[in-house]
C-alpha cells in the first residue's frame, strides 16, 4: 500500500507530513537501534571482574572461599599470598605444592620473573596473554566457548569431573605435547595441560566455574577439586593492585578502557552505515534535451552587444588579445602557460614577428600595447590581430 499524495497546490495533511518524516528518518532509527544492540552484546560478552572476583577470603557471589574451605576440609592447605615474590618463597619451601594464579593481569614482568623460577605445579585461571607467554609458552588465547561442553579427553582431572560451566570461557590453541579438554567446536580448549620442566602447567579458561555462585553446578566443584587436591599444599596467589609506574612501558591502545575502545567501534560502524545509506548511487550518463539551443554566433554578438552598451572597449581588446595569445602559442609550439605569462611577451612577440615578416614593435602593439579608445580602435585591432594569426598559420 501506497501513502496517499495530497493534490498539488493543497496542503498535506498532519498523517501524510508524518509519514514522509518517518520514511525519511527509518534508516536513521534502525541504525541507531543495531548499534544499541551491538553495544548490550559486547558489553555482556566482556568479562565482569570485581574487588572479590576469585578472593579466597570472599563469601560474596564471586568470590572463591567455598571451593577454599572445601580443599581445607579435605586435608589440603591452602595458603593465600597477595604478592608474586611470597608466593615463590612459600613454593621453594614446599615444592610440592601447587600454585594458583588468579588475577594475573595484576602481575608485572618482576612478578612474572620470579614466578618463572618458582618449582611446583601452577593453575592459572584466565591468565592474561603476558602471563601466558611467561609461564605457558605456546599457549595462545583462540576464542571464546558458549556452552557447557563435555571434556572429550582422557585427563583424569576433567574426565571424572564430567561437564563443566565454561559459558564465556576463553578457548585455547596448545601445542601438540599438551591435553586439552572441554572444546569450543572450533579447535579451541577451554583447559589445556602441558608438562613444563618437570612441572604441569594447566591453563583454565573459566573463572565462572570457581566462584561461590557456580561451584555447585554440572561438575565445576568436581573439577576445581581435581585440579589442585593431592598435592602437599596449595598456594593461592590473588596479587595486590601494582604500584603505580610498575607496569612498565605500555602503548597507547593498551592504556585505553574497553569502553572507550567500544565506543570508537561504535561510531565508526555508523559512520560506515550512514555512508552507504547516504552515497549517492552513480548510474549511467543521462542526455538531456536542452530547453533552447543558443548558436555561437549568437553568443558572441550577445557578448559584444554588453561590451558596447557598458562602453568596455578596455575589457573588449583584453578579450581579444588573450584569444590571440593562446591560439598564437599553440601555433609556435610554446606551453599552455606562455599566454597568460608576462616573463615570456618578448619571445612571443619575436617568434610571432619572425613567422609574420613584421616589426617587433607592431606585433608588440597588437599583443600588449593599451587599450583601443572607441569602436574604432577596437575593430582596427581585431583585424591587426586576425592577420597576425592568419599569418603565422600559413607560415
């Protein structure tokens, strides 16, 4: 259905100014809507961390304190060391126990250092891609799992355990000697094991499925347990805040807030998007009917007409001599730009009086001497100017 038109010469009605102004705003609106909807995705698929994410001393929806108590119950302590140089000390004192590493975006290059030389086991939950390269070389962050897969391996931890809550989890690409489990449909492990100089490094890519929330669903508890229980002790590293200045030297893009980044998406997605809607579409050349053909003869009699009523021999002559001078430059094979520069007059006026046979000096005249005084002086150099052309076209 078409909207109905009002008849020309009446006005429209308040339904159809309405109508045009939605039809004419609609692409503006549903723009605006799909970038709304894109910002709650990314901003629901961006990992929330808190003060008490993973805080082995919080009793708070995030925190960790249950999966604490449970592994303390079961004959495992569990010692909780806020800086990365106490944590290695602790480890060099019990070398069999294992060191879990939470909050690792915390940990500067010193930290990672000395977590480097410590001996044991480690767990690192989520770490981030320097703590990676550090302490699981080879490991690569690949993507993200959306599901509560089953582990698909053989490794003990996982395979008792059974399915697990890795929604949101980060997936991993791993080298050919280590054990992946829980996978993404796309090649990528949500937990990933690999011997390490004597030790076994597990990368975990949920910290979901250790929070007090979640511990007890499918067989998250099951497999926390399974990870770091049957080892001598365990060493739960939540690193203080670093001091400012500690961090060492970071780009630009790496100091910038995710939202500030999200937000430049944004705007650059509607940019893009009001782009294409608004760029006009080139079609092919359309020739148009001239309302009225005007001869040249026409024009330029109208022209002289204006120059005579307004008395403007001056302008006239200067018309004249500028025609002249470029068909004159062409003729002698002198640049484009030799007719309208007054360094090159001198050559002109010689090349132009070596192909006609006249003086220099009336060629000069004729070219750039004053301006004719009436009609007279206006046709008489026209007609100086013509042989002059006609001359050098013959020569």
């Amino acid at each position: 259905m078409t909207a109905v038109q009002a008849p020309p010469g009446e006005p429209a009605t308040a339904g159809q100014v309405a109508r045009r102004r939605w039809r004419r705003s609609r692409g503006i609106l549903v723009a605006v809507l799909a970038l709304l909807v894109l910002g709650v995705l990314l901003a629901l698929m961006r990992p929330r961390t808190g003060s008490e994410t993973l805080d082995p001393d919080s009793p708070g929806q995030d925190g960790a304190r249950a999966l604490v108590e449970i592994t303390r119950r079961h004959g495992t302590p569990v010692t909780v060391a806020h800086t990365a140089s106490d944590a290695a000390e602790r480890l060099r004192s019990q070398p069999d126990a294992v060191l879990v590493v939470v909050r690792s975006e915390r940990l500067v290059a010193a930290d990672l250092t000395a977590l480097r030389g410590a001996p044991g086991d480690r767990l690192l939950v989520t770490p981030s891609s320097e703590t990676l390269s550090a302490l699981a070389p080879g490991v690569e962050a690949s993507g993200s799992a959306w599901s509560t897969p089953a582990p698909g391996c053989t490794l003990p931890a996982a395979a008792y355990a059974g399915d697990a809550d890795f929604l949101g989890a980060t997936t991993y690409k791993a080298p050919g000697e280590a054990t992946t489990c829980y996978f993404d449909g796309l090649g990528g492990a949500g937990l990933v094991q690999l011997p390490m100089g004597g030790a076994t490094v597990t990368v975990l890519g949920s910290s979901r499925l250790l929070t007090n929330q979640h511990l007890a669903e499918n067989g998250n508890a099951a497999l926390a347990m399974n990870l770091i229980e049957g080892r001598a002790g365990v060493v739960w590293l939540l690193p203080d805040l670093p001091a400012p200045g500690s961090g060492g030297h970071k780009s630009f893009s790496e100091l910038l807030p995710f939202g500030v980044k999200l937000a430049v998406l944004q705007i650059v997605i509607a940019v893009v998007l009001v782009a294409l809607w608004r760029s006009r579409r080139l079609g092919p050349v359309v020739v148009e009917p001239l309302p009225v053909v005007v001869r040249s003869a026409e024009a330029v009699e109208g022209r002289a007409r204006l120059y005579r009523s307004r008395r403007a021999t001056d302008r006239a002559a200067e018309a004249l001599r500028a025609g002249a001078l470029e068909r004159l430059t062409a003729l002698l094979g002198m640049p484009r730009s030799a007719a309208s520069d007054p360094a090159m007059a001198a050559e002109i006026v010689a090349a132009v009086a070596a192909h006609t046979g006249q003086e220099q000096a009336v060629v000069g005249a004729a070219l750039y001497g004053p301006p004719p005084v009436d009609d007279a002086g206006l046709v008489s150099l026209a007609g100086v100017l013509d042989d002059l052309e006609r001359l050098v076209r013959n020569s």
